[in-house]
C-alpha cells in the first residue's frame, strides 16, 4: 500500500525541547497530593500524564466525582503548559527538520503533528520556524482526552488528514511513539535523536529506524516505489 501521510512526533523529533521535566513534575505530584492523592501512587519518574492516569484511577476506586478529576487534570496541565510556553522560547529545531518537510510537500504527502504538548506552546514553536504551514493538522494534547501511547491520539490525526494507518509512516523519538503506531497498524519510523536508543525503539516495534529527519522522505520514497513495482 503507498504512503499517503506522515505523522511526526514534535518533542526529539521536530524541535529540541528545553523543558525542565522534573520541576514539573515535582509541581505537580505536590499539586496532587495536596488534593488528597497519596504521595506514594505519583512519582517523579513518572511524566505528569502518568501521574493523571493514576490518579483519575484512584479517584474512581475512591468515589470521587468527574468534576473533582476534571479539576484535578485542569490545574495540573496548566502548571505544565506554563513550563512549555517559557521552554518554547529557547527551543531548536532539529537538523535537516525544513528541507524534509518541503520534500514530503513535493511528493504530495499529507503531513500531521501528533504531541503531548499544549496548543500554546506547539504553536509557539512552529510559529518561531515558520514551519505552521507544513502541517496539514496539528494535534496537540488539547485535542484529545487521552494522549499517546492511547491510540485515541494517532486517531484524531488520521482522521483528520483522511488515511488509513496503514499508509501512514509515524516518526517519533520514543518507546511511546512506537507503540502507539503499531497499535494501529502504522508504519512506525524510529529516530534515535531524542529519549530512545536505537535498541529501544526496534524493541517497541519499529519498523524502520533512520538516523536523521533526512532520511524520511528518502524512506517513504523508496516505499512508494516498491510498492508501485509490486502492483504491476
């Protein structure tokens, strides 16, 4: 089947992020345990939507109410997304980024952004770069209740730029990203600029690994190619 799109990742993928994680997630395990969660449910190790993910379980064993874990979700995001936006001002974008994107355009790909990061702060960033304009959809956690590796996430942008995973390449840095394109049956594209190592992303079910944003138009090329020859 041909490659129609191709759904990137933003954090380690598009742009280096310089978000200070662990104050932001000390901020908002102190939030949460403030509110009631126990201390030893949340950890710093854990992202902050892992932190959410127990606690809204929690909440539900506990009987609390969907306005007490909306509220809860709320403040916690907010905290985070005050980080982002201030990080969003310092960060790079990633090597060969520009030239990738115009050679998908030219191929006539379709082009998503998939990321846990907030509106503000996505739009902050490829503002910066003037690069708003090489995407087709943007989905920002904003968009979605839940966000990858919940398949929910890759769906909203399917969706949107009208394919299916199977003609979709999905590039990202992390474990995440990989499992959330396999999940769906995409095509899961590992690039070891980010949190990743090579052997980490081909264990999470990558079915290619490429060593820069270079190499994706390159690889979906080659697909397209092959599978034109396979069809005669």
């Amino acid at each position: 089947m041909p490659i129609k799109a191709v759904i990137f990742d933003l954090d380690g993928t598009i742009a280096s992020f310089n978000l200070d994680y662990r104050t932001v997630r000390g901020l908002v395990k102190g939030y949460l345990t403030k509110r009631g969660v126990p201390s030893s449910l949340v950890s710093l190790d854990d992202s902050v939507f892992e932190m959410l993910r127990k606690t809204e379980a929690w909440a539900k064993d506990s009987g609390k109410s969907s306005e007490f874990v909306d509220e809860l979700r709320r403040e916690a995001l907010t905290t985070t997304e005050s980080y982002e936006v201030e990080a969003a001002s310092t960060t790079k974008l990633m090597p060969g980024v520009v030239d990738a994107l115009k050679a998908l355009k030219e191929m006539g790909l379709k082009i998503g952004l998939c990321t846990i990061n907030s509106e503000k702060s996505v739009n902050r960033i490829l503002e910066r770069f003037g690069i708003e304009g090489s995407f087709d959809v943007t989905v920002p956690r904003n968009r979605v209740r839940h966000v990858k590796p919940d398949p929910e996430h890759l769906e909203v942008a399917l969706r949107a730029l009208e394919v299916s995973p199977q003609e979709t390449l999905v590039v990202g840095d992390s474990r995440v990203d990989m499992q959330t394109g396999k999940a769906l049956g995409a095509i899961a594209v590992g690039l070891p600029t980010g949190v990743a190592t090579l052997e980490q992303l081909m264990s999470s079910g990558a079915d290619y690994v490429v060593t820069s944003m270079s190499d994706v138009p390159t690889l979906a090329k080659k697909m397209n190619e092959d599978s034109c020859y396979s069809s005669t």
